[in-house]
C-alpha cells in the first residue's frame, strides 16, 4: 500500500509539472507578433545596406550630373540632390508567429542644387530648390527558430516606388538587363524577389566582371511635349575619397510616340557592376522644369530594384 501510495504521488506531481509548463507556453500562443518582434525588424533593416542605403544612392551632395548646352529660361549645366534628413518607418501586415509582411516608408528630404546661367555669357549661379520625395518598398520576413540572436530574416523584398507628392510625369515600365537575366517591372510594389536559397525569382546577381554589362531601359509618360529629365543612380567607388559613391547619370532617349496628348518616352543607360556588395539602382523621372526653370516646383517620380555583385 506505501508503495502504491508513493506511485500515486509521484503521478500527481509529475502531471502538476507538465500541467505547469503548458501554461507556461500558452502564455506566449503561436500567432502572436510580439513587441520585441516590432522592435527587432526595423534594426535589421536598417543594419543592411540592401534596405537602408537609398540616401546614399541618391545623395549626389550637390550639382552633380552634367547637362550640357540648353536654350531655355536657364542654362543649367548640372544639377543634383543635397540630402539633409531620412525618416523610415515600418508597418506591418499579415502577423503571426512565422511571418509578417513590413512596409517601410522612407522620407527623403533636401535641397535640389542646380548650377546654371540666364544668359550664355552670364558666370555660374547656384539655384537651391526645396524637395521631399517619398519611397516605400515592402519585405517579407519569416521568423528564423534555428538562430535566436536574430529572430527575423527577410525572405523577399520588393522593388521601390516613389518620388514627390504628385508628380507631374510618371515611370510605366523598367526593363532590366543584367548578363543573361531580364527584369520587366509595372507595379513595382508587387514586383517581389526572393534573397537566396528560398526559391523563386531571385535577386538579380552579378560577377564583378566587365563581361556583365547593365542594362536599364525605363518608359515615362508625361503631357510635356518638350523631353523630361531621366537619370540613372547607382553606386561606384571613389578611389579619392576611398568611399562609395553615388553616380548619377543621365539616360539617353531612345524613342517617342504621341497618344493624344500623352508622351510616351523610352530611355536607357549601361554600365559595368564591378563594386562588390547589396545595392540599388534607381532611375528618376523628372519634368523638364524641375531643373530649366528657376521657380518651378520639383516634380519627380523613383523606381529602385536591388541587385548583388559577388
């Protein structure tokens, strides 16, 4: 009898032991999307350049790219961004204990610097123009159990759409050309690819060689019928500075045709990826009196895709 008495003790308090620690689990169900969760993804995104160095790629830190001869109410010869202040904020979507779906906003603000002439034989002046522009891509995290030191680890990004708050011209379509791989981008908040081993349409990558050209070909409409501005941002190494860079560059147009009043423009622009790394190109749209005309708002529209040079 002692003895069954002990086994029958025995069976109680190992069942009050696991009753104990199922409820310390369900303290925490599955599901939930917790404040440390919230906390831990921003840090990540911000500690990868794949998302956080769009300041970089667009900051030209003055008037940068070059315009050439003009004839119009100004004669600029360059023009670029001077960036004073980034904000990103992160929204989530879809939560639960496996994935979640972050929108990052990003807001850019700064100065437009333009160096231009009103007369040909006028010296140089410096134009400064006010710009905030507005970028938002979207990623896709699952939560990683094998790694608790970071929970959270992107599995797909989308390309990034932005650029000022109404914008008079607007991008309709980016086709990328890189080596044997082609990217055609129309919305690109719904364009998504994968970052490696999760499958799928993965992230354009890229040996760092001269035998793997880049190739962007970006279509704007407009109602101007005189030709908007389209630049090209991407990353390159300065070898003064011993720093990365932005190069800003201008595309050149390849084709017009005319609905109505609509323009439709087709540009493009090539360059190596040597530089190895997590980077962005983007391409701006401008109207043409963003950067000709000395009292004329800034209007622009931004597409960016992420790309990896080995």
């Amino acid at each position: 009898m002692k003895n069954r008495a002990l086994f029958m003790f025995g069976s109680i308090l190992v069942a009050m032991v696991l009753l104990t620690v199922g409820c310390k689990k369900s303290t925490e169900p599955e599901g939930v999307f917790t404040d440390a969760d919230k906390a831990e993804i921003p840090s990540s995104i911000e500690s990868d350049p794949l998302f956080a160095g769009d300041d970089n790629s667009l900051n030209d830190d003055g008037a940068g790219m070059t315009m050439g001869k003009t004839e119009t109410p100004i004669l600029p010869r360059a023009w670029g961004r001077r960036i004073t202040s980034v904000t990103r904020n992160v929204s989530y979507d879809n939560q639960n204990d496996t994935t979640v779906v972050a929108t990052v906003n990003v807001t850019i603000i700064g100065n437009i610097i333009i160096r231009a002439k009103y007369q040909p034989s006028d010296t140089l002046s410096t134009f400064t123009k006010p710009f905030t522009e507005a970028l938002t891509r979207i990623i896709k995290l699952y939560r990683n159990k094998s790694n608790l030191g970071r929970r959270w680890v992107s599995r797909e990004v989308s390309a990034v759409k932005g650029g000022t708050q109404g914008s008079l011209v607007a991008i309709t379509q980016i086709r990328v050309f890189m080596g044997n791989d082609t990217l055609t981008i129309t919305d690109p908040l719904n364009y998504f690819l994968k970052l490696g081993k999760f499958g799928g349409r993965e992230i354009p990558t890229l040996l760092a060689s001269f035998l793997q050209p880049i190739r962007v070909q970006v279509s704007v409409t407009s109602a101007d019928p005189d030709t908007d501005l389209v630049a090209l941002h991407r990353p390159y190494f300065a070898l003064s500075a011993g720093k990365f860079k932005p190069a800003t560059e201008r595309m050149i147009m390849i084709s017009q045709t005319i609905s109505g009043s609509t323009y439709t423009r087709v540009y493009e622009k090539s360059w190596v990826g040597l530089l190895p790394g997590r980077h962005h190109v983007f391409v701006s749209a401008l109207t043409r009196s963003s950067i000709f005309d000395d009292q004329a708002a800034f209007s622009s529209q931004l597409w960016g895709l992420p790309y990896i040079v080995n």
